[in-house]
C-alpha cells in the first residue's frame, strides 16, 4: 500500500467521522507481537517478564519523586549514555507502583534527543508488551523516532492505532508525519495530508505545521505553491513568524530574487517580526553573487547595530568568501578581524577561503603562511586546504614543492581525495613527466585510492600530448578492468590523441567502438578531424571522415549559447489565487472550500 493511499485512507475516515459513520483502520498493530516492528531490539529480556497493568497510587514517594527530577532533566539534555537509559528504564519497571505515562514519554524524549531513534521504538515496543498505558503524547514521540528512521509505513500505522485506542491526533502529530514525508521527497503526499486537514477543519494547523510545509514546498522547488500559502497562513489564525519568514526569503535567494527578498524582509520588520542571524545569511549570499557591495555593507551594519545581531562563523564566511572571489582582500581580511573582535572565532573552512584567495592572485607565499598561523592556533587542516596549495604549486609548475606538501599531509593522518591526486597528476603531465605521472597512478592504486573518470581524462590528455599514445591506449583498455566505464568524453581525447599522432587506423577502430556504445564525436574531434584532411591524404583518414558521416556523428562547431534565467516574482496579493490554481487546482481548491 503506497502512502499515498494511506493518507487518503485516513482522511477518508476523518470525513466519515464527521459524517458519524464507522470506520476500522487495519494495518499495523504494535500490541499483535513482538517482531511488528522490525527494528532492533535491545532489551529483548523484558519480554520474559510477565504482562500487567498495576494501577497507579496516588501516593509519590521519594523514589518517584527523584525518577521525575532525572527525567525532566534527562528530556531536554538526553543521557551521557545510552547505557544509563536503558538502566533507567528497567528500573522503572520494577517501581511499584509505576510511573506514569507522562515518565515514560520523558525517557522517550530522551531517547530523541541523543538521536536514538530505533532504541525508542524498541522501548516503546515492551511498554506495549507489558500493557503500561500509553498517551497520544507517546505515539507521537514515537511516530517522529519512526520518521527519523526513515520508516514512514511504521510511522501511519501507528497513526492508524492512534484511532484503534481510542485517541484524537493532534496538531503535533500531524506536523511530525508532514515533516516526515517531506524529508522523504513525497511532496505530494504531505500536500494532500495538509490540504485535507485544512480542509476536513478536525483541527486548526498552528504556525509550526504551516512553517513545515512551507519549508517542505521551498526545498523542493515549489517556491509558487509555497508563496501562496505563506499568503494563505497570513490571513489565518496563524500569522507567519519568522521561521515561516525565513524559509520564503531563503527560497527567493536561490533562486537570485535578491528585491524580492530584500522587500519581503522589509514586510516582516514593518510587521514587527523580528529576523534572526539564518534571514540575513541567504540575503548577503545573494547580494554578493550579484557584486551590491555597498547594499551588503548596509544591512551588515542594520544587522549589527540597529537588531542587535551578532553574525554567526557561518555568516561571515558567506562574506569572506564572497570578497575573497571577488578580488578584494582586504575586505576579506576585515570580516575575520571582525570575527575575532565579536568572539566568532574563523575556523578552517575561513581560512581555507583566504588561501584560495591568495593563490588566485599569485600569493602563494602568503597562502602558505595562512597554513602555518591555523597550524599554531591548533586548527587541524583538512584535505581541501592542502588541495587549494598543491593545486596553486603545480599551476607554477613547482612540484617538487607539492610533493612535499603531499608527503606532510599524508603524515598528519590525512587521508588524500580524488581531487588531491588528480591534481598532481594533473602537474606532472603539465611538467612533460607523463612517465612519472603514469608511475605515480599505478603507486596510489596499488594503495588501495580511489581513482575517478576524471584522473583518466587527465592522465590520457597528459600521455597524448607528450606523444605516449600507445600508454594512453594501454591505460585507456584498463580502465574497465580498474572498474571506470569510459564515457564520451574519454573515447572523444583518446581518438584526438591518435589523429595528432598520425594513428588513424586505430582512430578508426575506436570510432566503431564509440559508435558500438551510443556516443558521438564532439565538436574539437571533427574540427580536428577536418583540418587533418585539408592537410593529409591519408586512405585511413578518408575512411574515419566517411565513418563520421555515416553514422551522422558529425557535429557542427557552434559557439555556446546561454538561456535567459527565469524568473520568478512574488506574486501580488490579488493574483495570488489564480496564480496557485495553475499549479495545484486540487488542493487549491480544498483550500478554499
């Protein structure tokens, strides 16, 4: 049974409670066994104790009273160990009389706190197997631990068992399954499980439900549907707050909607909602992309001075990374002196932006002394630092630099990327060592690295123009063997190296296999090919052209030409409606109604 058509189970049967009309929901039943729920069990001992339900006293002794305490304490912070719950809550269960439902949902609510989602579902499970009473408030916790789990099907059987008790969800419960499916990509069906409450009015969604599938619309690029209902939320008992604010403003940067931002921040201030340091982030980011430095600088200062504001690390590397492409430095170099006087201290994606700056304009001296200052302050780099400079020490050609650089991150623990050796690689081949480079491949292979279609490319442009053809057609017959499938582009470099290196019969041969494959020619490989005929009168050569054209995998050499953006206004408040009746008349019109 898909989700979708349990959410239009469930709303069918609210419509039919309204109507006053009987309905079962079947499903999943956590009371039936001991295995319904599939998950791990971790306290599968409790099963041999036998099944009760003793009445609760009216008397609290002190035992009970330091249980509560604990657990109040234990529901907002989680425990140390998950060890030290489990202990807990096997001597709850020897308390007599036992605690209440309201302890156990706190231990639960430990349990999500330190992220164990399953060992709830487990405890919950033998609470069920020992009949304690459970509350609406429990089943909630745990269909959230379900979602977390990634098992929406547990999380609306449960959901089903809530009606089978005898309970009424609320507003909680509905939010966690909408969230649920969201984090799942099922869009549609958190729509249709929105749309219906609305619609069905079982109960009024709070700020918190609406702000969700606000955010679930916004992530998944239904910024239109999102809108509407942002606009919709305004004119119910719910006003948007600034989360609901936040997701709309982050959504509308995205998409490079900078005024539309900018005016929707202006709303809320002029509503007297006030923005936090995540409604700023996404509009310096955007400001930056379009270079409205001066507008960056104001809203930085509004920020700070007139809101009170303090922007977190990661605000300010949005701006020390912006200034940094941009060529200015020493702007740069103010927002982490900024940092450092507001107690934001720059961590290493900071100074690994710098570095990449330094580079850029041929500082490298300067980089290397940035890696340095980090290494004092006991900031441990990590392999996209060391890329930034072996990357910068390779474009001079200066090698014997990066390989040390190579040798020292490897003997601080660093485990190297793809990336790294592509890199270096990448500098040998430039160098006119491909020879070296081919040793070097072989050398981290037998080391058990990863090595990617794009170190191929590399390794392959590098033999052919240092004229190792027969190496590149050796390495380019391994890489299936190594597990790398050659794609277009790897059969487009090595027919380009055999045509310069006057190869053509073999150029032939791989054409047919490329064709054999589904791939064509690209552009530089005909154009070369082309210029090659003008020149020579080679019978292979003839045969590749004649090829080419019959297997209409000539392609013409045209420039590249960019689509014009999209975009994507906030709609007015008047047109709003029939804006959304274009996109999802269905719900649209549940709203409505």
């Amino acid at each position: 049974m898909t989700l979708m058509s349990v959410s239009s189970r469930f709303c069918s049967f609210l419509l039919r409670r309204r109507l006053g009309t009987t309905y079962s929901c079947s499903g999943f039943e956590l009371l039936s066994s001991s295995s319904s729920i599939g998950l791990v069990h971790f306290h599968s001992h409790t099963n041999l104790r036998p099944k009760y339900n003793v009445p609760h006293s009216t008397h609290i002794s002190n035992s009970h009273i330091k249980l509560r305490h604990l657990l109040l304490q234990k529901s907002k912070s989680g425990f140390e160990k998950l060890d030290d719950a489990l202990v807990v809550f096997d001597k709850m269960l020897k308390m007599r009389p036992l605690p209440n439902v309201i302890d156990f949902a706190q231990l639960l609510t430990a349990l999500v706190v330190m992220k164990q989602y399953p060992v709830a579902v487990s405890l919950f499970r033998d609470i069920c197997t020992l009949r304690i009473p459970v509350s609406i408030i429990t089943l909630s916790i745990v269909i959230n631990c379900c979602c977390h789990s990634n098992r929406l099907d547990y999380a609306f059987s449960l959901f089903a068992s809530i009606f089978k008790r005898g309970f009424v969800p609320n507003v909680v419960t509905y939010t966690t399954l909408i969230r649920g499916l969201l984090s799942q990509h099922k869009s549609a069906e958190a729509r249709l499980l929105f749309t219906n409450l609305i619609k069905l009015k079982e109960l009024q969604p709070n700020v918190v439900t609406y702000s969700t599938m606000i955010n679930g619309l916004c992530k998944t690029g239904h910024i239109d549907m999102a809108l509407w209902l942002f606009r919709f939320m305004g004119k119910s008992d719910s006003p948007p707050n600034t989360v609901t604010y936040t997701a709309i403003i982050d959504s509308l940067c995205k998409r490079g909607l900078a005024d539309d931002a900018l005016n929707l921040h202006s709303e809320m201030m002029e509503k007297g909602i006030l923005p936090n340091v995540w409604t700023y982030s996404p509009i310096f980011q955007v400001l930056c992309n379009f270079n409205r430095w001066e507008e960056v600088s104001l809203l930085l200062k509004q920020m700070i001075e007139d809101m009170k504001i303090s922007p977190n690390v990661y605000t300010f590397n949005i701006l020390v990374d912006a200034y940094s492409k941009s060529g200015k430095l020493d702007d740069a170099k103010e927002i982490i002196e900024m940092m450092n006087e507001r107690g934001e201290y720059p961590n290493i994606v900071t100074y690994s932006t710098l570095m990449q700056a330094y580079c850029a304009e041929g500082q490298i001296d300067e980089a290397l002394a940035v890696l340095d200052r980090i290494k004092i302050k006991e900031i441990r780099p990590d392999c996209c630092t060391y890329n930034i400079l072996l990357d910068a020490y390779c474009r001079r050609l200066q090698l014997d630099i990066a390989m040390d650089l190579y040798r020292n991150m490897v003997a601080e623990g660093l485990e190297p990327t793809v990336e790294t050796h592509r890199v270096l690689l990448n500098g040998l081949c430039r160098l006119g060592k491909p020879m070296e480079a081919l040793n070097f491949l072989y050398k981290i292979q037998d080391q058990g690295h990863m090595l990617d279609i794009v170190i191929y490319h590399t390794m392959l442009t590098g033999l052919c123009k240092n004229q190792y053809v027969h190496k590149a057609l050796s390495l380019f017959h391994l890489m299936s063997c190594n597990g790398v499938i050659p794609d277009r582009d790897t059969y487009n470099i090595i027919i380009r190296g055999c045509l310069r290196n006057k190869k053509f019969s073999e150029a032939c041969k791989l054409v047919e296999k490329m064709v054999d494959c589904g791939f064509l020619a690209d552009a530089a490989t005909t154009f070369l090919l082309q210029q090659l005929l003008s020149k020579v009168q080679d019978p292979s050569l003839l045969a590749l052209h004649q090829k080419c054209l019959h297997s209409g995998i000539q392609e013409e050499f045209h420039g590249l030409r960019i689509p014009k953006p999209i975009h994507i206004s906030c709609p007015a408040e008047n047109s709003m409606n029939q804006n959304l009746l274009m996109i999802m008349p269905e719900e649209v019109q549940l709203c409505k109604s």
